[in-house]
C-alpha cells in the first residue's frame, strides 16, 4: 500500500494512493488525529487500519493535487554514506567499522515533480539515489533483530549533494543541508507491499540515460544495523 502527504486548496493532508488518484484520510480521519499527516496517524494507528479504507472510491485526481515531501516536518533526518560496497572498491576506501552517518534538514527538502534547488554559489550540485526508510514505531537502543518492526515503510530519495561544500572537511553535512536539494518521496510504501528490501535496484536517469545502478543486497551495513545504530527516538501524540 502506498501513502502520500499532499496540499490541495491551501490545506494539508495525506491518503492512499492509488493508480488513477488519491483516497483522502485526512479528511476521514480528521476527527481521530490532532492533525492531518502521515506521521499522526503512524503515531495512533497501525498498517492495518489501512484496509478499511483501500477500496474507497478516488477522491482526489493526482493533477487536484500539489504532492509534499512524504514526511513533511521530520524529526530526525539521519542519513547513512559510503555504504555500498562496489563504490567503496571502486574508491578504494577502507572498510569501515561503524557506520557513516550525516543529517538533513526538513527544509532541504522538496516533493515529487518539484525542482531541487543549485544554490548560486557552487557548479558542483550532484545526485545521489537513494532508498529513505521511515520510522514508525519510535524506541532507543532498538537491536538488530527489531530493527525491522519499526519501519513504517520505504520511499524514494534524490539526496542533492554541494560537493565541494560536502568536501570541505570530513564531515559531509555541510554539503547535504541546502534547502531545496533532497527530493523526497512520491508515496511510502509500506513493508507488506515491498518485501525483501535487499532484492530491490537503484537506478538514477538523467535526460534518460541510467546514471547510477545498484542493489540494495549490495549495502555494507543492511538497514536494521543503522536503525539500531542511531538510537532512535520519536516522540508521541504530536508532528514529527
């Protein structure tokens, strides 16, 4: 099942996703949820609670709609570097211990069929495709063999990258907090609907040619080891 985060007419609110266009849970559910988002209803309800509403007619086309990065107002946005390993060959880095990780900011972020963002003062802005995974389920010191329950689900993620600025020193966040250079989303997609993670591709075109090729089997630190590296936190009852 796919969820998405959209404004329509000034307001926002998010739903399912479907082929032809969009079933809006906000407005069905707005009498259940503090406010209209994804994270609320991840916060009060489980993926199940879905079904109910999956074979509800359409109530928004895709073009009444403007999309919103998946998760408006994150949290925490906690990003993981170097973690292929044919690039790591290709490089010819060391193996790492521990993961390599870096932050985001909520507002370097932009939604589905909008623009990044080339900040005047660089010509080094550079794409990076990438798989984001959502949190759901908050805790802390979360092992290994949990790490899994607590995804909400996965989408995609364009992580824009100032290179020179990224290379400034050996800490890559001064490079990945331009506003306006991460594209994030269109849709989550939940666990269910996905599957083994690690049978997934990445690919990137630019004007049609495939820039970037990978496999998620391919990660030098599968995903529950940096869920559980990070010692995430989420609050409760509010927008994260």
């Amino acid at each position: 099942m796919k969820l998405l985060s959209y404004s329509r007419k000034g307001e926002v609110s998010f739903g399912i996703g479907k082929s032809n266009g969009l079933i809006d849970l906000g407005e069905r559910l707005k009498n259940k949820l503090p406010a209209k988002t994804i994270t609320n209803f991840l916060t009060f309800f489980g993926h199940e609670f879905l079904e109910q509403f999956v074979n509800h007619p359409i109530d928004f086309s895709y073009s009444d709609i403007t999309f919103l990065p998946v998760i408006p107002s994150p949290n925490k946005i906690l990003c993981v570097g170097l973690n292929y390993e044919k690039h790591r060959i290709e490089t010819k880095r060391d193996v790492a211990g521990h993961p390599t990780i870096f932050t985001r900011f909520a507002d370097s972020q932009v939604a589905h069929l909008q623009p990044l963002i080339k900040p005047d003062n660089s010509d080094r802005f550079d794409y990076e495709a990438e798989m984001a995974i959502v949190i759901g389920k908050g805790g802390r010191f979360i092992s290994e063999e949990d790490a899994l329950s607590h995804i909400a689900g996965y989408t995609c993620y364009n992580d824009g990258s100032v290179r020179n600025y990224q290379r400034h020193t050996s800490q890559f966040t001064p490079g990945k907090t331009f506003p306006g250079t991460g594209g994030f989303g269109p849709y989550l997609v939940t666990p269910s609907e996905v599957g083994d993670y690690r049978k997934l591709p990445i690919e990137l075109r630019l004007n049609g040619n495939v820039m970037q090729k990978a496999t998620l089997a391919d990660l030098i630190f599968p995903i529950p080891r940096p869920v559980s590296y990070t010692h995430l936190t989420l609050p409760t009852n509010r927008e994260v």
